[in-house]
C-alpha cells in the first residue's frame, strides 16, 4: 500500500486568521494525507522542528499578514541548515501576484493565494512531493 | 448549515432556498406564516425606542440621528496613520477605528525578534505613551470617539488612551473611547490572545469595573460576533455566542459584587453583515429584542438603558472576493443597506481592496461615500425600521430567534462560555463550517459571482497600499530614544507595583496608568502580566 503523505500545516508569526488553515488542514485529511496542525504564533525554530520530529514530507504555511517573504525567506534559510530541504514547502494565504516570482526564486513553487480551489492544491503536493524515507 | 444552499431544476426555477443559519425559505408568505409562528406584534414589537426594541432602540432610528461612520484606519507609525485620520475626518467620517499591527496586539514591542517584518505592516505600531501622543495629535477626542482594536492587551490600551487625552487636556468624562476588548472571541477566532482564559476574563473585568466610575463615556468592551462569523458560524451562532461571551463578562463584574444596571451600558456588539440580505436584517432585530430579554429575564435590569443594544454592524469581509475586486464595491453598497435595515448604530466596511491588503485612501474613501449615499440620497432616514409588519421579515426574525435561544442553551448545557472555548468545542464547531462553506463554494451550491459564475472577463490589478520598510526603523529609532529620556528608576518601580497588583488580583487599571504616564512600554507592562498570569494554551481540535 502507498505511504499516506504527512503534512505540517503551520501558521508562522503573529497573525492570527486561521480560517483558511483549519479549512485545507480539513481538506487535505479528506484527500487521503495525515495532516498535523502547528496552531497559532509559531517560530520558524518551532516548525522546522515539529517537521523534523513529525518527519513529514510537505510543510504548508498559511500566511494573511503579508508579512510572507521575510517569514519564508527566513524558513528556507533554516531548513537548509537544519538540511531538511528536502521537504517539500507549500503557501497559502493573502498573496499578492507580484510576490509570486520572489517567492519562485526563494525556492518556493507552491504557490496557492487565496480563492484557489482544494483540487488545485492537492492535485499540485501529490504531483511534487517527493516522499522521504 | 454552514453555507447557504439554492437548488434550482433544468429550468432554472430556483425550487429550494436554505439560509446559512439552516432556514428554509418558502416562495410565498402570507398572514397565514404570522399565525402560524404565534407573532403578538404588540409582544414581539412595540414601538421603537421600547421593550423589546425589535425595531430599534430610538424611538424616532435615524431621523434623529444618523449612524457613526468609522472605518478601521491604521498603518505604519502613528503620524502616518495620524494623517489618514486627520483625511477621514475632513471627508465627513465621524469617529475613529483604530487598527494597530500585529506586534501591538500580541503585547510585543518594536524592536522584539519576533516582531520582525510586522512593525506597522497591518496597523499602527505602538509601544508607548509617545506613540498615542502623535497618533492622537489634533484629533478633537471631546467629539470624536475612538474605537480601539485592540483585545489582549485592552486594558493597557485604554490606559495609553486616558493618559493621551488628559495631556491633551481633555477631561475624562469628555472622551469616548471603545477598545474591542473581547478575549473569548480571539480564541476563537481571531487569533491575537495572549493570556489564559481566566485572567484574560478578569483584565476585561478591571476595565469595565474601572469604566464605570473613571471613563463614563467609555464602552469598555464591544463584543465580536464579527469575527466567529467570518471565521466559519452561522449568523444564529454569531449573536447566541456573542450574547453567551457578553454573558461571562457580565458574570465577572456580578461576581465582584456590582449590579447589572450600573456597568452593562458600556457593552457594545461587533456585528457581521455579510450573507442573505434579508437574514441579517432579520439578525439584527431578533438580536435587538433578545439582548433586552436576557438582561431582563436572566439578570434583573431594571434601567431600560441597560436593555439596549448597541453596535458596530458592518464588515463584510468574508463576503469580499478577490476575484473581479471591483465587484466588492457593489457588495459593499448591499451589506451597507442591510446594517441600515437592520437599525445599525455605528457601521464600517471593509473596502473593495481588502482581500489584498489594507485599503488605500481612495478605497476607503469609496467605503465612507457608501454610507453617506445610503443616508444622504436614497431615504434610509425617512422612517424607523422599514421592513417591520413584513409577513417575510416577520416570521424570518421570529424563528432567528428560536434557533439563538437554542444555540444558547447548548452553550449553556457545556457550562458556558468559559468551559466551551477551553475544550475547544466552539473552535471545532467554526471550522466545521468554514470547511462545509467552502465546500459548498468550490461546489457551487453558493453562487459567488466572479469566483464560481461569470468569471470571465479582464483581470483587474488593484493599486497596492505599500508598506513603508523604513517606518519600521524609525519606530525602533522612536523607542529607544523614549527609553532613554524616560525615568527608568521610575518605571522598574511602576512595573514592580503592577507586577504586585496583578498577582493579589486587584484592579490593575490605575497601575496600568501610572506605567503608561511614565512610559513604560506596551511590551515591558504585557511581561509582566505573562509573568503573573501564564500565557494561553490552543485546544487542540484535530
């Protein structure tokens, strides 16, 4: 049988809207993955190691603030020191279409602003994920 | 429940409508619907102005006097946003909504590690007295009231506000100032808590118990239905929680031996107006009448001031779409004339921009000339309460009504609000639905135009408000030289006694101003509270 896909769903810094990541977290257990939720106001430290403890293989950040270039800036950064840079990283939230080509070149192809469909994203993880071991 | 559903056969005859609150809606409603739900209009009515207060709370709505307008404004550092008010002012708004950034309301200042990258970015930055001194700059506070929204630390915000107005030699009983001030509502839904559910009840406690005798125009707390609604619920769950949530804080002040009809005229309500036209307005007035009837029948008031309520209703910002922005425009307009049926007494849109950042002036603007149109050209002042005597807005309030109370009751049956956010339960039920209204979205059972029908069309851009990187700095710069100019040996000592004061559970408000007199910081007084108190752990829901 094919290894279910465990995602971290985690919701970085200050902001607090988590409509969005309680919904896709649903959605994405429903489409068959193990979905873990980090809940609110966490570090980049704490995610990186809740990905490391719960040995996932896509990490997905909600982000509504617009505060996500220096907040993915900062995870890339340190899951290449951490060498988890494997793990596949996803983002969703209030993302303007300009902030779409940085993002690309911080190593972030994941990309689902808000209004995406559920399809879409999940189609998208189970294309690109590479299942770690 | 969940999402409203519409059910239409090959013809495109719309055959079954069921509102977001789980109400079916009939084609045809006659006298027949009035006998049948048992509506006493002299009961379930009166006049406006009287008990129950189902078609307003003044007897004459808005011919007496037309509704504040208050647009949330906050960016940046606080001469930024000073000037945005100062704009919203001279275009006709008539009170303040301050919002401030994400830092501020999680009590951290500036220059903390994890402030990086959000100073100023969603709101206003602030960190001491120095800031509320320039944000305030100018602003006549005798005649314009200021909305806070500000809930974790409320309660040092208000301090900041009382000690900005007497530098500016306002008296106390002249100024208004309405901080958010609901902490139930942030855990579930909005995220920005800091403490746990207990001394976080309590702080909200100190400010209206403080209010009561040291800021008499103030509304110590307003409570938000606003923000579990647009977190996931229905409008029935909106109002039963919010009602259940005002409840606590009732219980809180009771508890400390006061009655009733001397503090519960400084609650206000935040409310959503988003949706089915015709819900929300039937919303508003079971609301109106069941606010009346729980402070009456649960708790004994006996001033008719403390039966009435009073509120924000306006928003919208879930019904917003990023798609075809413009659209918001219009859909603004709509949910602007359901708060005007519905008897608002204060309103606030989220502007068209808004699902892609915070408004730019023109926007706002937009948002402002919305209600001035409502109230100006189209006759929303004519007459009080318009709708009432509907056979349809009738039997639509009446069995809004019936499913609050049961909504209520089960949150009762859980022990209450308190017990209800600890395990969770309420967190679970909001993002149930969230993921059942999206469901139904993506599936099309709920038409969004633009986003699910009549996509087509050119992509519009909208003109982005920027965020200033430098203002940050200079926010950082601003707080050290206030550190520097400052008494420190004064501050350590205000700290200590606050420290003191919040751990023998005595009312930290005249503490809390003392420390914002001498420029302690938002971050420093909101340690020392995480010291006494501990900080709140999520549920887990999963």
């Amino acid at each position: 049988m094919e290894k279910k896909i465990r995602i971290l769903v985690a919701k970085p810094g200050l902001d607090g809207h988590d409509r969005g990541a309680k919904v896709v977290a649903q959605a994405l257990r429903d489409a068959g993955m193990e979905v873990i939720y980090t809940g609110l106001h966490q570090t980049i430290d704490q995610i990186t190691h809740t990905a490391i403890q719960e040995g996932v293989d896509v990490i997905g950040l909600s982000i509504m603030s617009g505060a996500h270039l220096p907040i993915c800036e900062k995870l890339m950064k340190e899951m290449k020191k951490m060498k988890i840079d494997d793990i596949l990283v996803v983002i969703g939230g209030v993302i303007p279409k300009r902030d779409i080509p940085p993002l690309q070149k911080i190593g972030i192809q994941g990309i689902f602003p808000g209004g995406t469909s559920f399809d879409e994203s999940i189609r998208w993880i189970k294309e690109n994920v590479k299942q770690r071991v | 429940m969940g999402v409203a559903k519409y059910i239409k056969n090959e013809k495109d005859e719309v055959r079954d409508v069921t509102l977001q609150s789980g109400i079916h809606v009939k084609p045809l409603y006659t006298k027949k619907d009035l006998e049948a739900i048992g509506f006493d209009p002299d009961k379930d009515l009166a006049l406006p102005g009287e008990y129950p207060y189902t078609r307003g709370i003044h007897p004459l709505g808005y011919r007496s006097r037309e509704w504040t307008t208050r647009q949330y404004t906050g960016f940046g550092a606080p001469k930024e946003t000073n000037e945005r008010f100062k704009l919203m002012i001279s275009h006709g708004q008539t009170g303040l909504n301050v919002a401030f950034d994400l830092p501020t309301q999680m009590g951290l200042d500036s220059d903390d590690p994890l402030a990086e990258g959000e100073v100023g970015r969603v709101g206003m930055a602030v960190d001491s007295l120095r800031d509320f001194e320039v944000a305030f700059q100018g602003i006549p506070l005798d005649r314009i009231g200021a909305g806070l929204t500000i809930n974790a630390v409320a309660s040092i915000m208000l301090a900041m506000f009382q000690a900005t107005a007497e530098k500016y030699g306002f008296k106390k009983d002249q100024v208004s100032a309405t901080p958010q001030n609901d902490i139930l509502k942030e855990m579930i839904g909005r995220g920005a808590w800091i403490f746990p559910v207990k001394p976080a009840v309590r702080l909200i406690g100190d400010t209206i118990e403080y209010s009561m005798k040291e800021l008499p125009r103030t509304n110590p707390v307003s409570v938000c239905g606003y923000h579990i609604r647009e977190s996931g619920c229905s409008p029935v769950q909106e109002i039963a929680y919010a009602f259940q949530i005002a409840n606590t804080y009732i219980e809180e002040v009771l508890r400390r031996g006061h009655h009733i009809d001397d503090f519960v005229r400084g609650f206000t309500f935040n409310l959503n107006v988003f949706g089915n036209l015709w819900e929300q307005v039937a919303k508003f007035r079971a609301a109106r009448k069941l606010w009346a009837k729980n402070l009456k029948e649960r708790y004994g008031a006996k001033d008719n001031r403390s039966l009435l309520l009073r509120g924000i209703f306006g928003g919208g910002g879930y019904g917003m779409t990023k798609a075809q922005p413009e659209n918001n425009i219009i859909r603004g307009a709509y949910y602007a004339l359901a708060a005007a049926l519905g008897g608002a007494q204060t309103t606030a849109l989220c502007s068209f921009d808004e699902a892609y950042t915070i408004p730019t002036p023109r926007a706002a603007l937009l948002s402002l000339r919305t209600f001035q149109i409502l109230m100006e050209e189209i006759g929303l002042r004519d007459t009080v309460d318009p709708l009432a005597g509907s056979y349809f807005i009738e039997t639509l309030t009446k069995q809004m009504e019936e499913r609050i109370v049961e909504e209520m009751k089960r949150v009762d049956e859980m022990g209450g609000m308190i017990k209800a956010v600890e395990t969770g339960y309420v967190q679970k039920e909001v993002a149930r639905q969230a993921y059942e209204f999206e469901k139904g979205v993506q599936k099309g059972e709920l038409i969004k135009v633009g986003v699910n029908k009549y996509t087509e069309g050119e992509e519009m851009e909208v003109e982005l408000h920027e965020y200033r990187l430098g203002s940050a700095e200079e926010q950082v710069q601003r707080l050290r030289e206030v550190k520097r100019e400052r008494d420190n040996r004064k501050v350590s000592q205000l700290l200590k006694d606050l420290e003191s004061a919040a751990r023998a559970e005595k009312n930290v408000m005249p503490y809390l101003l003392e420390c914002c007199k001498a420029y302690a910081t938002l971050g420093e007084m909101t340690k020392v509270f995480k010291g006494a108190y501990g900080e709140f752990k999520e549920p887990s829901i999963f």
